[in-house]
C-alpha cells in the first residue's frame, strides 16, 4: 500500500513564521512611511523656546518584533543652543534607541528572567530576534529605572492623597504584611568603606529589603491558615529601613490597609522591624516569625551544651506556647562558664526578650494566624535570590535596584499595567500638538484600510493579502 511521506511539519512551521515575519515588517515600514506621509505639517520648538529648523530626513535601523525595518524620519536643530530633536521619535517612543517599544518590553521581560546572555539566547530562541547581552542589560535596567519612577509617582500620590481606587477585600479576610532582607553582592568600588560580615570586617554584599502584602481568607484541610493565591505583592530595594518603610507602607495602603479589619505584620523580630511595625502599623497584630526563634533557641542550646546540641522539649513546649518570660528564665539558669560564652547568651536571651509580645504563638495559633514568615522568605529567593544571587554576580547598586524593581513588578502581575501607564512625552514643544502616536498611527491605518476596500470593489479582487516584504502598500490604488 502507498503511503504518503510524511512532512518535516516543524521546517514547514519554521519557514512560514519567517515568511510572515518578513511580510509583517514589510506592511510595517510602509505603515510608519504612510503615517509620515499624512502628518501635518508643524512647527518644533526647542526647550530654549526658539523655533527649530529642519536638517533633513536621517535613516535609522530600527529593530521590531517582526524584525529590522529602515526609518527615516525629519530631524531639526536650533540655531541657538544646537539642540537636536526629532519629533517622529518622540511620538513612537523610540527616541535615542533602535529598538521598537515592543522589542524593548521583550527585553526587559527576557533580562529580568536570567541572566542576560541567558535572556539573548531566549529572545533568539522564542522571538527570532538577535540582541547582544549587553543590549539586554541596558535596556532592562532602564525599563527598571522607568518602573522605580512610575513606582514612586504612584507612592507618593498614595501617601498624599490616599489610595484612588480602593480594592476590594474579601469579608473577613486577614491582611499580612511582611519583610525581611537579604543581602545582595555588589561591585567592590561601591563597598569601599562599608562595615559587612567579611572575616576582616569588610562588605561584599548589602541588604536588599524585600516586603509582601497577602491575604488569607480559609484554612487548608487541617485546619491551617491557608494564603489566597496570586494575592501576594512584592516591593523592595536597597535601601534605609526608614525609606523602606513609606514604600510597604504605601503598598499595604494600594490593597486596601484601610479597608481590612484584621491586620498582621509578620517579621523576622530584627529591631528596625519594630520601628516600622510602629510607625506604619501600630494597629496590627505583629508576630515574629516562629521558625526564627526556633532558631535562636537552638543557638542557645549550641552554646551551652555544644554544636550538636538540640533544644530541650521543655524550652520548645514553652515557645510553642508563647510563655517567653518562663523560658527565659529556664534557659537563664543555663549559662556556660566562660565570659565570653555567658555574654553570647545573654544576647540570644534578649533577643527573646525584646520580642515576647511578639512571640505569643498559643494565641496567635488560636486565632488561625500564620505564625511563619515563610511568604516572605521565598519571596526573598524568588524574587531577588533566583535573579541576583547567582555565581559569580556582582551588581551596582543602581543597576541592582532596577531588576529588583523590575522583578518586583513582574512578580505582582503589574507589568502590563506599568507598560501601558507608560507616560507620554509632553508635546509642549510642538507648536500645533498632534494627537499622540497611537491614534495618529490607528487613524493612518484606516485610512488606508478604507482606501484599500473601496479599491477592491472597484475591481472586485480582495484587498485583504498584504505586499511582499520592503514593497510599499497597496501601490496600484
Ligand atoms: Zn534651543
């Protein structure tokens, strides 16, 4: 029996996305060339407020999604100052760069995943499009930079003029916040001078503060507070406590602070966590996280009784209870013998101490609370571990920050949201402003859509299939 042969279905594949690819960058150059063509004629005005005249057209190569097209577009210098603009640029978002807003977005996305030769070999692999690492870097750190902006745009109108839109809560639920810091390795140029955890005391690191906000409204089938999916948040950045603090600050108030009736702050008991727990949330119910005293309280064992010492179930019955003045005391009858290990204890047993209002887990645990920050914890490995912390990395402070923003954004699903909040260049300078790109591009394209339909009734052939590649459209009409 005959039997066809079988097709290499995925060369087939392979050859129509470049075909259409090409297609597609074709109709694009002729669409941008038909758009130039239609614009009205305009003045351009310089910052210094003096009319700039036209130098002529100059070409660029400009990289999109569906590949390179060549751009040419007027440019325009003032006598005065000898600025130089190119309106063009300005209206598709393109000024001082070759690569399309589209193929920026996939950068940043790609440069926030992994690492950046990682994240060139990625965008040729998913995207057909060939950027060097470098390219990646620059371009996803500037993105990084614009989200910190749009970032703190929006904090600062939260804290002066509160949240605009109040999100919705669900009765009942129970609304987290919660921090920590890990550290991040930087450049040695920047750590000159700063004190760190080094063994001759210098830095190689330094704290990046990561914060969530959550919401928990059931409990898993054994009974355990359970967290609502995609309801976490992230912010964070290198930064002062202080700083950090208006920034989770403003992030609880943006889901809906003031709206919730039950409040926890969860942390890791560290003293600038106090501060902010007091500053920013001094209606909340503040618990430090169990897994972190369960670790102090083996540290106490260790220095009493050795390095594979565990704690006694006594002490952990205690913590599980929350009884921290008896377990201090019972483990204050322990003190080793020598200074030096009597002092390191005495801290461990302050650090109980300090956070024993904190720390009263029987009740919390009753009230259906989460008693870890493990939220938090894996955001700090998710968020920033995953991307920052790889080997061999070493960061600027700078460029550290905005993948963290970056990252940040991503994680919260705000990144469509930021891409499309993008904030449009004032057209003060144009002495008749135009409709911005879009709309202007939107109108150009149907124009010409309807140019092409009435064409095709005239001779009955459909207008639909667009030019070969670099040809411009619809010619013959
Ligand atoms: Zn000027």
């Amino acid at each position: 029996m005959a039997t066809r042969q079988s097709p290499d279905f995925e060369a087939w594949e392979t050859l129509m996305l470049q075909a259409a690819r090409q297609g597609g960058a074709g109709v694009l150059g002729s669409l941008l060339t038909h758009w130039q063509a239609q614009a009205p004629r305009e003045s351009v005005l310089c910052q210094c407020g003096q009319r700039m005249s036209s130098r002529g057209r100059r070409g660029k190569g400009l990289l999109t999604t569906l590949g390179p097209i060549p751009f040419a577009r007027s440019g325009y210098e003032c006598k005065q100052c000898h600025r130089r603009r190119f309106p063009d640029d300005e209206r598709l978002d393109i000024v001082n760069t070759t690569y399309s807003p589209g193929v920026r977005r996939l950068m940043a996305r790609a440069g926030s995943q992994t690492q950046f030769e990682q994240a060139a070999q990625d965008l040729l692999c998913y995207a057909g499009l060939r950027v060097e690492a470098r390219e990646i870097e620059r371009v996803a750190e500037e993105v990084g930079r614009q989200v910190e902006q749009w970032l703190g745009a929006e904090q600062d109108q939260i804290l002066q003029a509160g949240v605009s839109a109040s999100p919705k809560l669900e009765r009942g639920a129970k609304f987290y916040v919660s921090f920590d810091g890990t550290g991040v390795p930087i450049r040695r140029s920047e750590l000159v001078g700063r004190q760190g955890k080094q063994a001759d005391g210098s830095a190689r690191t330094r704290e990046t503060k990561l914060g969530c906000v959550f919401t928990q409204v059931g409990l898993d089938k054994e009974g355990y507070p359970q967290r609502d999916p995609d309801s976490t948040t992230y912010v964070g950045a290198i930064e002062s406590s202080t700083l950090f603090g208006w920034r989770i600050y403003a992030e609880a108030l943006r889901r809906g602070l003031e709206q919730a009736q039950t409040v926890i702050v969860l942390t890791d008991g560290q003293r600038y966590n106090h501060t902010i727990a007091q500053t920013h949330f001094s209606d909340a119910v503040h618990i430090v996280d169990l897994f972190h005293a369960y670790e102090h309280l083996t540290v106490v064992a260790q220095l009493r009784w050795g390095q594979e010492a565990k704690a006694p179930k006594a002490w952990r019955v205690l913590l599980e209870a929350g009884d921290i003045s008896r377990l201090v005391r019972k483990a204050g009858r322990q003190l080793p013998a020598s200074a030096k290990g009597r002092k390191a204890m005495l801290k461990q047993l302050h650090y109980f101490e300090n956070n024993a209002w904190q720390m009263r887990y029987a009740e919390f645990r009753e009230k259906k609370f989460f008693v870890g920050s493990g939220v938090v914890e894996a955001g700090c490995r998710t968020v920033i571990g995953a991307r920052l912390k790889q080997s061999g990395m070493r960061w600027s402070v700078r460029g550290a920050n905005a993948i963290i923003a970056l990252r940040c954004c991503i994680l919260s699903g705000r990144f469509e949201d930021f891409w499309a909040h993008l904030p449009a260049r004032p057209p003060f300078y144009l002495v008749n402003p135009p409709p911005c790109g879009r709309a202007m591009f939107a109108q150009a394209f149907k124009r010409m859509h309807e140019k092409a339909k009435r064409c095709g009734r005239r001779t009955g052939q459909s207008p639909a299939l667009p030019p070969p590649a670099g040809k411009a459209l619809w010619r013959g009409c």
